[in-house]
C-alpha cells in the first residue's frame, strides 16, 4: 500500500525522519509529500526542503537504504486530490501530544468525508515531543544549540542562513 506523509518541512526534523523510517518499515511505498501551507512563509525555498529532507533520510541508518521511500512536492490543492492522483489510499501523521490529535482529527475526518482516504496517526517518539519546525526555528535563531534535534544538514543551513 502507498501512503503520504505530508507537511512543509521547514525544517526537517528529526521527529518526521523517525516518522518516515517507521512507516517504511509498515507500507510499500511512502511519499514524503512537501505541501505548500498557505497561512505560512517558507524558512527555505523548496528545493532545499526536499534537498534536506533527503540528506536527512540518507543520515538516519533505517531510511538510509530504504527504497520506498520517496520525496514528492505538492504544488497545491487539495490533499485528498494529489493522494488520489498518486494512488496512495492512506495519509500518516505523527501525533506528539493531545494538541497534535485535537488539531489533526478534523482534517482527517474531513479527507475520509470527501474521498474516504483514512488518516493513520502514529505516536511520536516522546524523545522529539517537544521538536517541531516552529520551534526549531524560533530557539535557533535566538542562538540556541538544536543540534540533534534536526538532521547535520539542517543545522548546516540553518547556521548558513543565520549568518
């Protein structure tokens, strides 16, 4: 079975790494699909998400030779149109908390209401409960240390782009 993984990767981190390796143990086929969020502006350009993403994914030994994993940009749209467009029958998303749940079980009952394409939530690893890209943004540029909370090409672009 193909499924989607989606976000904005901006940055990868971590947490969707663990993610990713943990569904390609589970699925066939698993699109790391980098969506454009409208009510955000990008940290890094879009190629250099999916660049990261890949340097992550090749940094982590479980996805390092994992051949179902792909990385795919979603131009735009609807989820539930691009998940039907590349077949995949199933979304994946990591839940950190309770907010996580409370926040992502609308839209995943919205997905199933408009094409019946199931939500399957996955607990994250509480190591990375408090990461998210926000966040990882926000600590490292105030100058705090987010080493091993997002891949070693990250934090390298993320110094670059800090100056």
């Amino acid at each position: 079975m193909k499924v989607v993984l989606p976000g904005s990767y901006d940055p990868v981190t971590v947490g969707h790494i663990d993610i990713a390796a943990r569904a390609s143990a589970l699925f066939d086929e698993v699109v790391v699909a980098v969506v454009h969020n409208p009510s955000k502006t990008g940290n890094f350009p879009l190629a250099q998400r999916i660049a990261l993403i890949t340097a992550g994914l090749e940094e982590d030994a479980r996805t390092a030779a994992a051949e179902n994993i792909v990385i795919d940009d979603v131009p735009g749209g609807l989820l539930v149109d691009y998940c039907r467009d590349i077949g995949a029958r199933a979304v994946i998303k990591g839940l950190r908390s309770g907010t996580d749940f409370a926040y992502e079980l609308p839209m995943a009952l919205m997905n199933r209401h408009l094409t019946e394409l199931e939500t399957i939530f996955v607990p994250g690893d509480p190591r990375f409960e408090h990461v998210s890209s926000s966040l990882i943004r926000e600590v490292h540029a105030l100058g705090g240390d987010v080493s091993g909370l997002v891949p070693a090409a990250v934090l390298e672009a993320m110094d670059a782009k800090r100056g």
